[in-house]
C-alpha cells in the first residue's frame, strides 16, 4: 500500500536518500522506503561491539571521544584493541 505523505527530514538524510535514489534509478520516495526497510531487518550489533564507539541519532557509528565519523579502518582497529584488552 502507497500513502501520500510529507517528511520533515534533515539535508544530512534527504542527501543521502537522493543519492541513493539516483544511483537506483528510482523515486526519491521509494527509495526512503527501502532505506527504512533496510534499516529496520539489520541485525543490532551486541552491546560489547567496542568501548570506543556509539551511535548517534541517525544510527551511525561515530567514535565517542570525538564524534568523528568511524571509517571501516577505524572500526578494525577498535575491535583489535578490545579483543586484545
């Protein structure tokens, strides 16, 4: 079923959802629609993933010292450091 709706979203999002939609070649709407269904079937990472990272708002990994986006280098290493602590 398809609804008709306005979203009140920030630029960060809508951004991200363009891109996405353009590089899928479909509407700016459905393409919010998959990243949401997307979103909703991940698995949660468990609890202990790493004492150096936590999620903002949006869902993202972002390093808690700093607020830094978490490159997958950066991931590796913090998963490093705590299986070796």
């Amino acid at each position: 079923m398809r609804i008709r709706t306005n979203l009140h979203i920030e630029n960060d999002a809508l951004a991200a959802a363009s891109a996405y939609a353009n590089a899928k070649g479909i509407s700016l709407g459905l393409a919010v629609s998959q990243l949401i269904l997307r979103a909703e079937q991940a698995p949660e990472p468990p609890a202990s993933m790493s004492k150096k990272l936590k999620k903002d708002k949006y869902g993202y990994l972002v390093v808690k010292a700093s607020g830094s986006l978490v490159t997958p280098e950066m991931v590796k290493a913090a998963l490093e450091d705590d299986l070796d602590g």
